[in-house]
C-alpha cells in the first residue's frame, strides 16, 4: 500500500456523492478526514443540492459547487472546472463519488494524491486506489465510504454523523410549526417511482397519528413530487401543512429537524432525519435495507420479503408487490412499538 506521506498534506479536496442521501451516509468518513488532518483546508466539490446540505458543517472549510447542469456542462464545462481546481494547488483527492468522472477531474487537476475505489474503470487514474469487492456491496454504506479513508489511515474515534444548521434556520422552522407534536410524512423518493410507498396510505397513517396522538402531519418533498402531496392532503381527514416542493434544501432540513417522527420511503430526507437523530419509521421495497438503513438507533424498517426485492430499479416492472403488501396497519404497528420506546 502507497504511503500518502501525510506531512505534506496541508490542503485536501473531496468529491462527495450527488445524491442527498449518499451524501450524508459520507459524513463519517468526512468526519474522519478532519479528524486525522485537523489543521488542513478540506474543501468538499458537490452539486447545487448536495452543496446547501453541507453549508456550515464542521467536516469541511468551504463547499465548492460543480453544477453539471449549469456552467460546467459537457466536456468543456468539466475541464474548466478541474482546471480551476488546479491553480487552488490541492495536496490530496479524496473520492466518495464512484464515477470515472471524478477520477478524470482530479487528474487533470494535477492533485499529486488521488485516493477512491477502483470502480467505473478508473484505476489507473488514482495513485492511491481502494480494491471494491463483494464486502462493499453488501456493508452499509457508510462503512463503504469509511473503508475509502480507513485503508490509508485516515480514521475517527467515532463514527460521528450529524448535520449543520444555523439557528436562523430553526428560527425559520419554529415560525412555520404548530406547538402541537409534528410528524414528517416524506412519501417521495428522487431515484424513482419503485421506492415509493402509496399517497393514500400515507394520509391514512398521517390520521392515525392525528386523532390517537395529536401530531400535525407536514408534508415534504422536492419539486417533482408536488402532485404526491396534494394527494396526500386532498384525502386526509385531518389538517396537514403542505410543504411539498415549496422549501429549499435548507428549509426542509430544518422541518425535518423539528420534528418527532418522520415517516418516509427509502429516500435522502431519510438519511437527513438520521444525522438529526429523528425517529424514523422508513419503508423499504426495490432496495436493500441492510445497505441504506437509517444509520442511527432510533429507526423502524417496514417491509415484506418477496422473491423479486431488492431489485434496485426505479420503476417496477411487473406488479410493485414489495410496496403494494405493505399496509396501513403494517405502518402503524410499527410507529406504535417505536411510540412506546421513545415516549
């Protein structure tokens, strides 16, 4: 193993994963960078969303936007990005994206220390790469990203995930929340229409827990499930705040934060509502819960085990069997064993 001569890094970038919810399953191991080098500028490369999730968080020192999607679309918007990276003269790459992009992006960027998994082909690309196999397919993936770090030494005396808020965000929250208990309701999921639980399920818990434990249901979600939550709210029996589409990053992070209980889908808000330490009822079909679980202890897993889960698509093929048999009672039952726990 290639010694990262570790007096010569004074200034490290990290190129963290572009889904919320891989984003905040990274934050040990961002953790565990700090910890190791306490005096270098860590600096985080992330898209538009993945950068406002980690404004203000102590892993890093600033979060540098790479916005695919804006200016540094195409290949020439990627090369001027990694030649801006150049002339900022980084001593060390740390890869939590597994793409070959990030590899590219760092090379060129003349970064002497280049450490990741040897995925997507890019192997020759690093200078210090990590073997994935078998067991990081199956780990959950916080260690996953853990293992990146951990094999050069980089290490934590804990495994310390928790997000950032300023106290104007929780100001902003308070405002908006009743006093009465809330209960998050996430019924979206970014990845796709598979992992997502059923409108009209989530209302009829969201009534339970309204009428048997006087908690305002807020509903959350980003721009592409605003039809979701007017659904949901057109059939609930009982008042629910509608937040769906309307909040930026930063807004929902400091709902989630607020609340007592969040039930939601396999899904980014539910990794948010992990490093807030909310108590979290989460659905799972299409995916592998032992991979993706909440990483925190207060959470409940519902599901059923049929033949063809986890499958990882999007959309379901055939007939959603892993989500259609989960029921409200089902999803109840488990919000009231988690009550009596966390009451």
């Amino acid at each position: 193993m290639k010694n990262l001569e570790p007096e010569k890094i004074r200034r490290i970038v990290i190129r963290t994963a572009n889904w919320i919810g891989d984003a905040v399953m990274t934050l040990p191991a961002m953790m565990a960078v700090r910890e190791t080098y306490p005096d270098a500028h860590i600096a985080v490369v992330a898209n538009p969303l993945v950068a406002q999730l980690l404004e203000n968080h102590p892993g890093c020192d600033e979060v540098i936007v790479y916005n695919k999607r804006g200016e540094h679309s195409g290949v020439f918007g990627m090369l001027r990005f990694a030649f801006a990276l150049r002339r900022r003269k980084f001593d060390c790459a740390i890869l939590f994206q597994y793409a070959i992009e990030a590899g590219v992006m760092t090379a060129l960027a003349g970064i002497p220390r280049r450490l990741g998994f040897t995925t997507d082909g890019r192997r020759f690309l690093l200078t210090h790469s990590v073997p994935f196999g078998e067991t990081e397919k199956t780990v959950h993936q916080t260690d996953a990203f853990l293992r990146i770090v951990n094999h050069y030494d980089i290490t934590a005396a804990d495994k310390v995930q928790a997000l950032a808020l300023f106290e104007s965000e929780r100001v902003w929250a308070k405002e908006r929340l009743p006093e009465s208990p809330v209960v998050v309701i996430n019924p979206g999921a970014a990845y796709g229409s598979a992992k997502r639980w059923y409108p009209e399920r989530f209302a009829a818990v969201a009534d339970f827990l309204a009428k048997e434990r006087g908690m305002t249901a807020v509903l959350i979600g980003g721009p592409a499930e605003v039809e979701v939550g007017k659904d949901i709210a057109a059939v609930m029996q009982s008042p629910a705040l509608n937040f769906v589409g309307k909040t930026s990053v930063r807004q929902m992070m400091s709902l989630i934060d607020a609340a007592s209980l969040m039930i939601t889908n396999d899904s980014g808000p539910m990794h948010v509502a992990a490093a807030f330490n909310v108590p979290i009822v989460a659905i799972f079909g299409p995916t592998n819960h032992t991979t993706t679980s909440p990483f925190t202890d207060s959470y409940r897993i519902v599901r059923h085990d049929v033949g063809c889960s986890p499958c990882m698509l999007r959309e379901c093929p055939t007939d959603h069997r892993c989500m259609d048999r989960v029921t409200v009672d089902d999803v109840i039952e488990a919000v009231e064993s988690f009550m009596l726990e966390i009451n």
